[in-house]
C-alpha cells in the first residue's frame, strides 16, 4: 500500500470516529420510534377487530336465544292446541245434545206431575221422558258439559243472554230473575249463554247504601 492510501484509510478512520454521539443516539430513537408506532397501531388494529367479533358474537348470541324462545313458544301452542283438540272435540255433538235436552225440558214443563196423577198413560210418558232427562244430564256430566249458572245471579254479558227486564224493586238492579233458556259450558268454553230476564228499579248491585237521616 502506497503512502498516499495509507494515509487516506487512516484518515476515514479518524472521520468516523469523530460522528457525534447525538447524531447516532437521534438515529437509533428515530428507528425506536417507528418500530413502537408500528406496535401501536398493529395493537389498536387487534383491538378493533376484538371489538367486532364480541359484538358479532353478541348479535348471534341474541339471535339464538330469540330463535330458541320462538321454538318454545310454538311447541307450547301446537301442544296447547292438541290438547284442545282433544278437549272439544265433542262440541259438534253436544251442541245437538243440547237442542235434545232443550226438547225434553219443554215435554216436562207442558205436562206438570200433577196433571199426569189423573192418566196412567200420561204419567208414564211423563216418566220416561223425566228418566231420559236424567240419564241425559249424567252423560253431561261425564262430558264436564255444566249449566251456566242464572237464576239469582248478576248478569254477567258474557255469560248470559238479556232478553227483557221485570220491574222488581225487591232484587239488585241487573239480577237475573227469571231463565228463559239455560246456557251450558264445555269445559271452559262457552257453547251457549243462558237467556234471561232481569231486574229493574232496584238497587243498583255492589252500591253502597247512604244514610239519608243524618
């Protein structure tokens, strides 16, 4: 190696040796600075996509417990509605049974049992029908066919039928004085309303008297 080069390689030697420290710690922070800004944002990126999945999660989450109630809810009517499938299916044939009873009811009422004590053969109709009568409500009876309870009663709309109204100031106003038809359930259901008549003039049911001699 010549004098010349030697003396150049000694001299870049001695350049390098005198960069300024800060210059060297300013680089380094430049490189520390961009690698955490990459973290950063590589952490924020994560936690928004974390964000995402736990609502997407939720939204499914929601979902299935609404898709689960919904199920339920159909498996409850579709049982709700076999059982009253069941139920009232005889409602067809009561109906007419009750057109039967209505018959035998208006045979008993046109001949009293007094009137049939003086004809043999019409006591004995009269006994026949009476025991057909009977026989008829125990088939009811098995049926859980019940009459609707009227005579006495307030009138209830959803129950019975007002056909006219008496005059009696002795009963509440609106009680059920007299059944001109009577009304019968099956089971809970209503197959037909009684029909009434009730009271006018009296005092009004549930009312509080007053005292008018203070």
């Amino acid at each position: 190696m010549s004098e010349t080069e030697k003396q150049n390689s000694e001299e870049n030697v001695v350049a390098e040796d005198q960069i300024p420290d800060d210059l060297v710690n300013e680089e380094a922070a430049d490189e520390a600075t961009v690698d955490t800004g990459s973290a950063a944002e590589e952490a924020k990126s994560d936690a928004v996509r974390v964000a995402e999945l736990d609502a997407q999660n939720a939204q499914l989450t929601d979902k299935l417990l609404r898709t689960m109630a919904d199920m339920e809810n159909l498996r409850n009517r579709t049982r709700r509605d076999k059982e009253d499938a069941i139920k009232y299916a005889p409602q067809k044939l009561v109906t007419d049974l009750i057109g039967v009873m209505d018959n035998l009811q208006r045979a008993l009422s046109a001949v009293s049992e007094e009137a049939a004590e003086g004809n043999e053969d019409l006591k004995t109709l009269r006994d026949g029908v009476e025991m057909t009568n009977r026989e008829m409500l125990k088939v009811f009876e098995r049926y859980n066919i019940t009459e609707v309870e009227a005579l006495g009663v307030r009138m209830d709309p959803h129950s019975h039928e007002a056909l006219f109204e008496i005059p009696d100031p002795s009963q509440p106003e609106g009680t059920i004085v007299q059944v001109i038809q009577p009304g019968f359930r099956l089971h809970e259901r209503l197959l037909r309303p009684a029909r009434v008549g009730v009271a006018k003039g009296g005092p009004v049911a549930g009312a509080e008297k007053v005292d008018t001699t203070a």
